[in-house]
C-alpha cells in the first residue's frame, strides 16, 4: 500500500484515538485501503462513497478526491468490528442503514474530531 494510503489511514487513526468508546484504540496495522469504482456500480452499492469490512476499506474515488472525514467515517467501522466482529455487520441486516447505530458512530467520529 502506498505512503499516501497509510498516512491517511494513520491520520484518521489519531483523530479516533481522541475517543475513548471502545476498551481499545483502533488497530491499523493489518487495515488495507483501496480505490475500487466498480465496486459502487454494483446494484445496492451506488449510494455510497466509501465501504468497510473488517480491515478493508474500499473508496468510490481516488484517495485525492476523498475528505479525510470520510476515511475517519470508514476506520471508525472498522474500529467497531474490531470490538463486534459479527454483531457489528449483522446489525445492518437486522436494522437497515440510515438509523443502524453504528453508521451512526461512525457519522459521528468523524464529525466530533474534525473540531478537534
């Protein structure tokens, strides 16, 4: 993974590190963040600009064209699966997306630690 990639991971990491909502910091060194259009041409993944599961983050666009909010919004899943590996991704099949408690922590990172 390019310096670039792992700067933006690690600065999203130390804007998390600011929060204290979960027993540990949010593990970067195994989280893989790529650029993957076709992805979100995929029918149920068009509305979205970035997707994570477990240590993967995927980006609709370049990593240039992308705010350090949304890597922020996608670490912070990652950092819930890290701590809720199954009930974490099963929530949005049980709760849908808009009102699922974890899109909006993850929503909510990244707002409170851009004013930090």
């Amino acid at each position: 993974m390019s310096g670039e990639r792992r700067a933006a991971i690690e600065r999203a990491a130390a804007r998390l590190r600011t929060l204290d909502w979960y027993p540990r910091p949010v593990d970067t060194r195994r989280v893989l963040l790529l650029t993957t259009p076709w992805v979100f041409r995929l029918p149920g993944m068009r509305r979205f600009h970035g997707y994570a599961a477990w240590n993967l983050i995927l980006l609709k666009r370049p990593l240039a064209q992308v705010s350090d909010d949304l890597v922020v919004h996608e670490l912070c899943h990652v950092w819930q699966m890290q701590h809720h590996p199954v009930a974490m991704p099963l929530s949005y099949v049980l709760r849908g997306y808009s009102h699922n408690p974890n899109e909006l922590e993850a929503r909510r990172a990244a707002a409170i630690t851009a004013r930090a």
